[in-house]
C-alpha cells in the first residue's frame, strides 16, 4: 500500500549545494565591494573638486626674481 502521508514524504527535505551556498556568499560579498568602491570613487570626487575650487581662488603666487650671483673680480679663479 501506499506510505503514510506526513510531511516528510509529501515535502522531502532538499539538500542543499555546498557549491550553491559559496556562490551566494560570493555574489554577496562582490555587491559589498562594488558598493563600496562606488562610494570611495565619489567621495574621491567630491574631494577633488572642492581642492580645485579651493585652488581657484587662492591668488597665484608672483614669480621669484632671479638674483644675478656673481663673484666679486678679487675672487675669480684664475686660468693657466
């Protein structure tokens, strides 16, 4: 005859795939990642504008005159 019908033989347990769970926790852990270089690359952004902002409207600098150093005569070295 036919088996008593229990849960057991009407829904059998499924065994799950080491393999299934390992992708699962993969795909998790690159979401994680992908999200956070999503935010590191804004926040790099972000950060380097408001640098060019800043450098914008700092006043440049004058260029610094050269200053001719020459010897006095009394000390130049004399060629043979």
């Amino acid at each position: 005859m036919n088996p008593a019908i229990t849960k057991d033989t009407l829904f059998p347990p499924r065994k799950t795939n080491p393999a299934t769970r390992a992708e699962a926790t993969d795909r998790a852990a690159r979401a994680i990642i992908e999200e956070e270089k999503k935010q590191r690359e804004a926040k790099t952004a972000r950060l380097r504008q408001a640098r060019l902002e800043m450098e914008a409207r700092q006043p440049k600098p004058e260029p610094v005159k050269s200053r001719n150093r020459r010897k006095p005569a009394g000390t130049r070295r004399q060629v043979r």
